[in-house]
C-alpha cells in the first residue's frame, strides 16, 4: 500500500463538505431568484457549471486514489463529495436551463400581447 496522500482525512473530507455545500447554496440561490426573472444567465449558468467541473475533479482524484492503492478514508474523502455533488449540480443545469427558457417564453408573450393592444388601440383610434 502507498504513503497515504493526506494524513487528516476526516478534516479535509469537512472542508471539501463544506465547500460544496456552501457553493451548493450560492447555486440555488442564484438559479431561484435570478432563473425566473430571465436576468444574469451567464453568471448563474457559469457558477454552476464550474461547480459541476469541480464535482468532477473531485470525483477523478477519487478514482485515481482509489485506483493507486491509497486507503479508504483518502479516496472517500474526495470521491464522495465528488460523486455526490455531481449527480445533484448534474441534475441542477438543466433545470436551471428549463427556467430560462420559461421567463423568455413569458416575456415573449408578454411582448406579443402588449404589440396586440398598441395594434388595436391604434385601429381605433383612426376610426
């Protein structure tokens, strides 16, 4: 068996929790206030696909560890979060996309409607 790559495995394993839960925070809240309204796309889209880039660093430094021989508590410590936050961030963009593509379906709409009545009001008018 290899030198094990870290020694405290139970507080990385914390901090990498925590990192991916607080930006699993940060993720929902953008995508729950801003999706719906159709405003900052690129910021909440590149927020989190660069979370769901980190699950699968995360994830691949799992494997490698897993498959180089280190002991379980390394390997978890990485591959869990990893796999973990993949699946749910995964899960997340095209939600969030869906979201999207919803608010510019109403703001169309809601265009559609507005050039109607200006339309109507504007025929009347000239009547």
């Amino acid at each position: 068996m290899n030198e094990p790559w870290i020694s405290n495995t139970g507080m990385a394993g914390g901090i990498l929790g925590s990192i991916m839960g607080i930006l699993g925070g940060v993720v929902g809240t953008l995508a729950g206030v801003l999706a719906p309204k159709g405003k900052a796309k690129r910021l909440v889209m590149g927020v989190e696909i660069f979370a769901v880039v980190l699950s699968f660093t995360l994830l691949i430094i799992g494997i490698t560890a897993y498959l180089s021989g280190q002991p379980r508590n390394v390997w978890y410590c990485f591959g869990y979060p990893g796999l973990l936050c993949l699946v749910i961030f995964g899960i997340g963009v095209p939600v969030t996309l869906k979201r999207y593509r919803d608010a510019e379906l109403r703001k169309a709409m809601s265009e559609d409607l507005t050039l109607g009545r200006n339309v109507e009001e504007k025929e009347i008018s000239d009547e």
